[in-house]
C-alpha cells in the first residue's frame, strides 16, 4: 500500500511490530496514549494508559514532538486542542464514536438556544465544536465533582449521554436537561440476561459504567467510571465480578487481579459474547506502526474551534 508516496512494508509478527514501535517512537521522540478499551496488545505498548480523564490529563503534560492517541477521534482531538504545538496521530481516522455522532453541533446549538439561562455541560465524549458550545467539561470520573460545583439553582443542560446525564440527576438531585444521546455500546446490554448471569455467580458482583441504561444500574453493586471499576476490583474482596463496560477493560483487570474472575455482562445480540467498541477495535498494532512511522493520519484542526474548546477543558481541569 503507498500513502503519501511512502512504499509500505507489512509487518505481520506481534511481537516484530512492538519492538518496531518502541523504536520508532524513541527516533521521533513520541508517547503513545491509549485507552483502556483498545486491544491488548496496544494497551501493553502504551506510556500511558487510562480512562478519558487520565488521557486528557496526560496530553496536558506531555513534553514529546508526536502524540500517537490510540482511541478514537474525540480523544486525539482533545490531546490536540490542549497541547496545541504537538502533532497529534491518530492510527485510523476511522475510529469514531456513536456517542459524539449522537449530537450534530447544528442541532445541539438550536437545543441550546432554548435555555439561554442554562449552563451547559459537555460529557469528554463529544466533538471539538460541541465542547466549543459548552461552559464546562467533564468526563465519567469527574462528572458529579463538576455537577455539584455548579449552584443548586442555576439552570443546567447536559449532553450528550443521557444515560449519564439520568443517572447524575439521581446522584446530586438534580433536573438537568438532558440531550437524547447515548452510547451503543453501553446501551447494548441485555438486563435480562445479566439478571440471569447474576443468579448463575451468586458470589459475583455486578459492576456497571454510568452510561448504562438505568435498568441495568438499578441492579448493579457498583457503578463507576472506567478507572473507577479497575479501582474497586483491586480493592474489593469479592472473587468474581459482572463487569458492564467495554470489554477491552477485563484485560487490566486481569493483570492487576490475577486470582480473580471476570466475566463480561452479555449484550441483547446473541452473535456476541460482550459488548465492544467496532470503532476503538478499529486501532491496531500494524496501523499504529504505519501511523508512526509515516507520521499521518495526523489531526489538524481549525485554531478558532481549538481555542474555545479549551476553555471548558481547562475549567474542568482547574475543578479536577
């Protein structure tokens, strides 16, 4: 395959390509980010990794020429809008997300225009120009830390995971307006089946991330953000635990908790055993190798979207 004229040499052996990056990245003076919902070969080459809040963080800090984000595009276009002198890589501009496509920045901006009164607040997972529209940041980790800094009385919109958003409303007492946005993946679940699960493990613990359906909340031992979930498996007592989230997390858990049992919570689809993103699986260790060596795809963005957009971040940093 040629791109940008650069002839392309398929390197196919796992473990040829790791060893290829490391070097790479040393050469060009990178650090590669990844989430905890990439495949594991790609988590086990990351300098960093973590959930949206720790990534963001990071990219904040970073004093590396090259960014490699292996995630998906809201969270390379997040790195690039808070560190905006580095070049940011993305493996494959492919990997989307069906939460921030849930929100048009068109629709969202009339929504908006309906509560002139209202603060809003944008969950990390949505695009540059919704972030661009909002007051305040925050991710799964911060986000009822950013709810209650708010005044008990001023207006608020949230977006754009409802379910999210629901489940925050309980959490604080709130009546925030919620966007009609959600994730496929975290909406795949089938809470019968879990239901069922749970009474096959007695002794497990039902564990679920907040942009779960409240259905499947409302049964849940603990629910927490990405990070918040791998925290509490390596805290926790229990053996065996239901784990409602991308399953790519079950990975770490098993490195930090070897003696322990996970089993991912089974989807509505009887074709797939768990619930994982097509769009964060789209990375792959081959593609981050081209993408490094090649130094493209590369995100660039337009400096005023950039610049607004880092406003409610480093708010949300500033609360963090």
């Amino acid at each position: 395959m040629n791109i940008k004229g650069i002839q392309r040499k398929e390197v196919k052996d796992k473990a040829e390509l790791a060893r290829a990056i490391q070097k790479l990245k040393k050469k060009k003076n990178a650090v590669i980010l990844a989430h905890y919902y990439q495949k594991k070969e790609i988590q086990e080459i990351a300098d960093y990794l973590g959930d949206s809040l720790y990534l963001a963080q990071q990219a904040n800090k970073v004093d590396n020429d090259i960014i490699v984000f292996a995630g998906v595009h809201f969270m390379a276009e997040t790195a690039k809008i808070i560190n905006p002198s580095k070049k940011v890589l993305l493996p494959d501009l492919k990997a989307g997300c069906s939460l921030a496509d849930s929100c048009p920045p068109d629709d969202f901006s009339a929504f908006k225009a309906k509560y002139p009164k209202a603060v809003v607040v944008s969950y990390i997972n949505c695009s540059a120009e919704i972030k661009m529209l909002s007051d305040l940041v925050c991710t799964s980790s911060n986000a009822k830390k950013i709810i209650e800094s708010i005044p008990k009385d001023q207006e608020i919109i949230f977006a754009p995971d409802k379910n999210l958003g629901s489940y925050l409303n309980k959490e604080t007492g709130r009546n925030m307006i919620l966007w009609e946005g959600s994730c496929i993946v975290h909406e795949a679940f089938s809470f019968e089946k879990i239901v069922s699960l749970v009474k096959s493990y007695p002794n497990a613990k039902f564990i679920a991330h907040p942009e779960s359906e409240s259905p499947v909340l409302d049964i849940a031992h603990y629910i927490a953000s990405t990070s918040g979930l791998l925290n509490f498996v390596k805290k926790d007592k229990a053996k065996e635990y239901i784990v409602a989230t991308e399953a790519g997390i079950i990975h770490e858990m098993k490195k930090c908790c070897p003696e322990k049992k996970f089993i991912p919570a089974p989807v509505q689809d009887d074709t797939c055993a768990c619930s994982e993103c097509a769009f964060m699986k789209l990375n792959t260790l081959e593609k981050l190798y081209h993408c490094l060596s090649e130094e493209f795809p590369e995100v660039k963005m337009n400096k005023k979207i950039m610049d607004a957009a880092r406003i409610p971040i480093k708010r949300m940093f500033e609360l963090s």
